[in-house]
C-alpha cells in the first residue's frame, strides 16, 4: 500500500527547494549571490542547511554523500522524471537524485582550494533572526541580520585539520566521481581530483571543527575512513586502484577514535556505518559484516510505538531525520546479510 518510488521522487525534488544562490529553485528566485566576494572568490551555491541560509559543512557535503551511496548501491530504484532546471520535466537522461546532488558538488568544487577549504557561509545567529524567503531575505536585510544587503555574508575555512567536514566533502566528491562518470567524465575527474585535494588537507594535523552551538562534532575518523575508501572505489572505477586510501580507511576504521558500533545512529556526526559498509564492498571482510549487525541490533532495540504504528526513536529533537537514517542503515546491512528483520525494521519506520 505504500508508494515508495513517489516517496523517493518527493524526498528527491525537495532538495530543489533547499537550493541557494543562482541555481534555479523551483520555489525561490537567486538568493546569496555575494558569497565569496569578501575573499574574492564565487562561494554561491550549495543548498540551505533547513528552515535557515546558512551552509554548514558539518551537513551539507554528508548530505550529499548519504545520497549518492543510495544511488551508487540501489542505482536501478532512482528515477528520471525532470531536468535540473527548476526541478521540473522534462527528463534529461540523468536520474533526478544526482541532478539534485550536483547542486552541492559543484559548490564543494569551488570550496575547494590548493591550500584551504571553505566549509561555512553564512551566521547561525544571525539567520534565526528570522524566517524569510530566502531570496527577500538576502537582498533587504543587513548582514548582521543574516541577509547581505550590505554586503557578503561571512565564510569560513581550514587550511588543516577540519577533518570531519574534509572527510565528508572528500566522500561527497569521490562518489559523484564513480556516479557522474557516465553522464560526463571531466566532471566526474574533476570531483575525483578535489577529493582527493581536500582529504590531504583534512589529513594534516587531524581534528574537528564545528559550528557550535548548531552541529558540534565528536570525532572524525569515520568521516576520514568514508572519504578515504571513497576516494579507493573511485580509483578502481577508473582502472587505477590507489591502495593506499584503502590501507587509510582500514587504518581509520581501527583508529581509537572511530566509535564503537551501537554508540549513537548513522547522522552527520557519526558516518561509521557507511565506512563499514564501503569497507565490506571492497573488501568482503567480515570484521564489517559484524560491525553493521551491532548496529543493526542497536537500531531495533530502540523501536517504539507511536499512534498505533512504530519507528525507532533516539531523540526528541529532530527525531525523524534518525529514524530514516537509522532505515537507511538497516538497509546496507540487509544488502550485506540479505537480513529479513532488517527488511521488516525498514518497513515498520
């Protein structure tokens, strides 16, 4: 009785809605187009982080990444009902999902620099000031008021370390590198090449930042291990394995710093289900097949009824955002083991 492909398609196209700068929002004009001009660089683009305007790297390139292996492992279920242009019809011959993501990569390309990323436009306090159209927003309010009347909105960057944010945008990059590659290949080395730039810069002096009080950070291992064996599917896919992100990712995944399975649900700040289950495609090993049952196991435990149905809850605040990704999680697992209670657990949320 449940439509999932439409589901899949709504959940798609929201992501137009969700657009910032020029890029052609089916429900906003351009918004944010001075971003970058206080270092002067083009920073537009990318995707407003929720109800706000702000871009967080702690987010948005994960954001990105979760998409993107939902269409590299399940490519055959992602539809082409439209075109990137306002989201709308008709089909262009690449499925919606990545036209979507590019919305994202292309600005993680601009992001990137030989010495720095850019990982922040834009102030958390200033924006929740208020809730305005994006695009009015941006052109009638100061930018002490989140808008950039003004002037350009803030932007923030690392020259090392930041490694969450950088293993995240380096996974984001690396898969749409293995799934652009069909639909245009220098587009496609393009992301390879800056994920690769941006792991190097994550990879000196590793840590974490975060954009406190809004998405702190605990740790940064997995998002190190998901980019680096990203970076290693990519290499494969172009017939030039590069072992030395695998031996990287397994090093990140034994790293004293990579949770334990069953500490907290797959979101932005904890990515060791997707570096687990990358792990166990490339190699086949076990020690991952374990890790994501763990999870697994954690996940079903946290079932509970609502309103005569069920879904698994962790957390009052933002509480569906983990239900789907802990039904997303469960689904890899189901994909490893062919699991039967893990199917059920998804149907249930």
């Amino acid at each position: 009785a449940h439509d999932y492909a439409e589901a899949l398609h709504l959940t798609t196209y929201f992501y137009g809605a969700q657009r910032c700068g020029d890029t052609q929002s089916w429900i906003h004009g351009p918004c944010h187009v001075k971003d970058g001009q206080s270092v002067s660089l083009d920073l537009t683009g990318g995707w407003h982080d929720c109800g706000d305007h702000v871009l967080f790297g702690q987010t948005a390139p994960y954001a990105a990444g979760v998409l993107l292996e939902g269409y590299i492992n399940f490519p055959a279920r992602y539809e082409d009902r439209y075109s990137q242009a306002y989201s709308a019809p008709p089909p262009n011959g690449i499925p919606d999902i990545l036209d979507e993501a590019k919305i994202m990569t292309d600005w993680l390309i601009k992001a990137v620099r030989p010495d720095r990323f850019y990982y922040q436009k834009g102030d958390g306090d200033n924006d929740h000031k208020y809730f305005i159209e994006p695009q009015y927003y941006s052109e009638n309010y100061d930018v002490s008021d989140g808008g950039e009347r003004n002037g350009p909105r803030p932007v923030q960057h690392r020259t090392s370390g930041g490694s969450n944010v950088a293993g995240n945008m380096a996974a984001a990059l690396a898969l749409m590198a293995i799934a652009y590659e069909p639909y245009d290949s220098a587009y496609a080395d393009l992301c390879f090449a800056k994920a690769k730039q941006v792991y190097a810069i994550g990879d000196t002096s590793r840590g974490t930042v975060s954009a406190n009080p809004f998405y702190e950070a605990a740790n940064w291992a997995d998002d190190m291990a998901w980019g680096a064996i990203s970076i290693y599917r990519a290499s494969v896919q172009r017939g030039s394995p590069e072992n030395t992100y695998l031996t990287a990712a397994q090093g990140f995944f034994n790293h004293s710093d990579f949770q334990n399975a069953g500490y907290w649900p797959l979101c932005y700040d904890h990515t060791e289900p997707l570096a687990a289950y990358a792990l166990w495609k490339v190699t086949g090993n076990n020690i991952y097949v374990n890790y994501m049952q763990t999870e697994f196991n954690y996940y079903n435990g946290l079932m509970t009824s609502c309103s005569g149905g069920e879904y698994a809850h962790v957390t009052n605040w933002g509480s569906l955002r983990f239900s789907g990704n802990m039904a997303f999680g469960a689904m890899l697992y189901y994909d490893m083991t062919g699991s039967a209670a893990a199917l059920e657990f998804t149907k249930k949320i």
